[in-house]
DNA sequence: ATGGTAATGAC
RNA sequence: CUUGUCAUUACCAU
C-alpha cells in the first residue's frame, strides 16, 4: 500500500508555521493587492482557506531581462497572503514528494545543490562515453494542469489542497489592465512551482530509470549517459515520444549528442569528457567579481570581503580552473591586492597595512615563507605607478568609445518649451517654430525627456517602428515616470493584442 | 548548537 | 516598485 500525503490543511495551518512561512519570504515587491507583509492577517486567512471562501489576488505579471541574454524572463509575482499560504503548505508537501523523487534529481531539493549534480554527471561520464545534452522548452510554462492534478489527486488525501493548488495554477496575470488567463503552466515566481515543476518531471525521471539509463537532472536541464552514438539516438527517440504523452516537448536547438572529446555546458560547467572547466566568459565574470570586492572604504572590510568571496570560491569554482586559468587567476589576484595596497597607502602606515595583509586568505596553499615574500611585494609594487596590463589598457580605450557612441545615439532634451517632431526623415527640435537642432533617426535609438516638452504623432509613430524607447524622466526626482516602447518585443505584442480588441465593437 | 543578515550561483 | 526554490560562503547575535 503506497504511502499517501495524509494531513489536513488543520494540522499545518497555525501560526507557528505562519511566523515561519513569514520569515522564509522576501518583503519586497507587493503584490496586485498592495498587502504588505505585515499587513496579512492569519486569522482571516486561515478562515477563508478552511472554509474554502479564499481566492488568490491575480498575480502581478513582469518582464525582467535575462542575465547576458537577448531575452526576457517572465516573472508572475503573487500578493503576500497568496505566497504565505503556499509556503506553508508548500514544506508540508516538499517533505512528503521529496521521498517519491529520484536521486538523479537535483533542483529545489533539500540537501541537493548544483555541485553534486555537476560532479555526479563528471562520475557518470568515467563510465559512459556518450552522453545527450537538452532541456525541455519553455518547462513552466508547458506543464499541463490536467496532468499535474492527477498526479496530486493521487497523492493528497484532503482534498481541499487540490482545490487551493488548482487555484494558485489557474489564476491568471495582470498586466496593467489587462487580464491573461492561465491555461498551462505554472508561474515562475509562485513558491509552489519549483516542488511541483519536480513532482511533474518526476514521470520523467521514472521512466528513464525504467529503461536503466543513468542520467544526472536540475530542473529542466538534464544529461542522459549512454554507451554509444546509436544507443543515444534511440534514446533520444524513444524519450521525445515519452514526453508527448506529458505534453512536453525538447529545446531542439540545445540538444545534442556529445562523445568525450565535444564540449557541452551544463550547469553553468564546460564538460568535456570527465573533464570539467570554466568558461571563459564566466572566468571573466569571476576576476571581475574579485576585483570589485575591494572596492571599500576599509582596508579591513575590504580584506573581509575577499576573503569571503575566495572561501566562497573554493567550494567548486577554484576547483574547476584549468592550469591557464589558475595562473591568469593568482596573477589577478596579485594585482588585485596590490592595488588594494595602493589605495590604502597614503592614509595609513606600513604597519597597519601589514596587520591587515595578514588576514589575507590565498586560493591556493601557500608555504609560510613564499607568503611573507609575496605580501612584501605587494608593498613594493603598490609603491611603484600603476602599469595596467595589456587588456585592462584597450579595454579602457573600448570604453571610452562606446560611452561616447552612448552619447551619439541617445536623444537627451533637457531644455523646456522645444517641440520635438519629423521633419524630412529627420528628429528636428524646434523653439518658436524655428529648427534649433537636427538627428538623423537611423543614428538614434533612444530618447530621454527630462522636461516639458511637446512631441508630435510621427515621432511616436516613427519610433514604436524603429524600437526606439521614450523615456519621461521627472525633473526633480531623476526617476522615468514613463516609457514609451521597449526595444524588447515582449510586451508590445500583449499591447498590440490589446489594440485589437479596442478596434471590436465591444470595446 | 540556534537565530538573524548579505553575498553568489544553479534553474 | 526584480519573483521563487535549493545550495554554498561570510559576518553578527544568543
């Protein structure tokens, strides 16, 4: 007899575990209701989820930009009440699924983290010399709620959970006014979605288990070993025909077939073979970090905080540094330090800085003598005038253009009263009637208004073409208090559809 | 040991 | 006025 998820939303909707779901959420970004978080009232709460008279705020639907991507994440982010209730059932439910899931799976589970997943897949790939890269497309957003339901049906015994679940997942999202339903998918941004994005996925995972394959899983992100190219093909096959009974489908452009010798990312690691790396622009990202770290009024504070982002380091990146990148890495912290010293020079004596130096944590082990030779040379160096090396001087130079390019393409009106309009294919501002200044609008790709002005039809017209922004910004605030057009076209497309339904007689 | 904050980093 | 889960690290308090 299969063990069931027997408790009642009685026993895990009290306070204690209402102060607890309270401390574990964030307290910024309301939600549509404008609840802040200790404004939410359990008792009412509570009373409304027993008796089944609780309705979820409409989520708050968001667009933010996907780090180093061209694309766009959709955020749909609950009111408080909305999440405080769902945490708190939330790590009831996590308890009990997270003894159904596999092994292989990583995401969202206690006492599992990126790590162990990116070195269990390096320990199946000494075994394996094949291996299939892919995620799933657009994962959230393609869980089917029947399934999911039935899934969960199975499971929960008190019925009342299904009924709230189905209301969290069906609820629909509010942009400005406008109101999307939700007919697939969960939200990314409600606490729930992560256990049950996993609970979803687990049928995946069974089944690979089922036919004996090894594989290492993290959300939607999964790696499958196999002993040969053609043992990967039909793999690959038969797995694409499982997920359409589950109404998924693959990223066909991020799958791929890799032997030892082709390199894959996963996790955010360079794979090749069992060798781990990595990448060069994450390599960048780290220096970058560590260079900034320093950026304190303290010696100390400073000292603090890289120590602290190295002990951090040393949990998996040092570990994946290749020879090059170890050298180019001790180099950088050299010159880091040094110009760490540099600044702290004038303000304060040899003594102190040496006193400070001394806290001073090293990525990799450093033999007691060679460690007094090196913080002396620190010294040394920081004396001397600062010689940047050869990448930090054109990158420098590259800066400096591309600020000025910045300045050639942005439209800044900062004098009251013009008249910005279109004028033989040209932006024209004009005082009085009489031309003051000309822009080509092909150099042009966004303008900023920090005063009253006026702004003919063509020049919104020309620019919600072109994808040029129009930002307002408040004279005494300095914030945009409006913006015309994204150069993204995520939430245009939601606007044009608004558009058309303005056109219909029922509008 | 248990409680808190602030980073980063995977999705 | 940029969410969620998990993990790690550092710091502080008892």
């Amino acid at each position: 007899m299969m063990d069931l998820f027997s408790l009642e939303l009685e026993q895990f909707f009290t306070n204690d575990t209402f102060l607890n779901a309270t401390k574990r959420l964030k307290h910024v970004s309301l939600g549509l209701d404008g609840l802040k978080i200790d404004e939410v009232c359990f008792g009412k709460l509570k009373d409304e989820i027993l008796s089944q008279t609780y309705a979820p705020t409409p989520l708050k639907e968001l667009f933010i930009p996907k780090e180093n991507k061209n694309e766009l994440r959709h955020l749909g982010i609950p009111s408080f009440k909305d999440k405080i209730a769902q945490n708190m059932l939330a790590f009831e439910l996590n308890k009990y699924f997270d003894k159904l899931f596999s092994s292989s799976s990583y995401a969202y589970r206690q006492g599992k983290s990126y790590k162990n997943a990116v070195f269990r897949a390096r320990d199946f790939f000494r075994k394996y010399s094949h291996v299939i890269k892919t995620d799933i497309k657009d994962f959230f957003e393609s869980i089917n709620h029947e399934i999911l339901l039935e899934i969960l049906n199975v499971h929960i015994v008190d019925k009342r959970i299904i009924r709230l679940i189905t209301l969290w997942i069906k609820n629909g999202e509010f942009l400005r006014y406008s109101y999307f339903k939700h007919h697939k998918g969960v939200h990314q941004g409600d606490v729930l979605s992560p256990l049950l994005s996993n609970i979803y996925l687990n049928q995946m995972d069974k089944f690979l288990e089922q036919n004996g394959l090894d594989f290492v899983r993290y959300a939607d992100d999964f790696v499958i070993f196999t002993v040969s190219e053609q043992d990967a093909t039909n793999t690959l096959k038969m797995l694409k025909n499982f997920l359409l009974t589950i109404k998924l489908n693959l990223n066909q452009n991020k799958t791929a077939i890799h032997d030892k010798f082709s390199d894959f990312t996963f996790l955010g690691v360079n794979f090749k073979g069992d060798e781990l790396s990595i990448s060069d622009e994450k390599f960048r990202q780290t220096l970058a970090k560590l260079s900034s770290q320093i950026k304190q009024q303290e010696i100390n504070t400073a000292i603090t905080n890289l120590n602290a982002y190295i002990s951090h380091l040393k949990t998996i990146k040092l570990q994946l540094f290749s020879p090059e990148q170890k050298e180019n890495f001790n180099a950088h912290f050299n010159q880091t330090i040094t110009n760490l010293v540099r600044k702290f020079i004038k303000i304060l004596d040899k003594k102190a800085i040496a006193d400070a130096l001394l806290n001073l944590e090293f990525a990799y082990p450093v033999a007691n003598t060679l460690k007094k030779q090196l913080l002396l040379s620190y010294y040394k160096n920081a004396k001397l005038p600062r010689v940047k090396s050869i990448t930090a001087t054109l990158e420098a130079k590259k800066r400096e253009y591309l600020r000025n390019f910045a300045k050639d393409s942005v439209l800044h009106v900062t004098t009251p009263f013009l008249f910005l309009a279109i004028l033989q294919g040209k932006f024209v501002l004009k005082q009085n009637g009489k031309i003051t200044h000309k822009f080509p609008i092909s150099k042009i790709n966004q303008i900023i208004i920090n005063t009253q002005i006026s702004l003919s039809s063509a020049v919104i017209y020309e620019c919600s073409k072109r994808k040029i922004s129009i930002d307002f910004i408040d004279e005494k605030t300095n914030l945009s208090y409006a913006t015309l057009f994204t150069s993204n076209n995520a939430i245009p497309k939601n606007t044009t559809s608004q558009i058309s339904i303005l056109k219909t007689k029922k509008s």
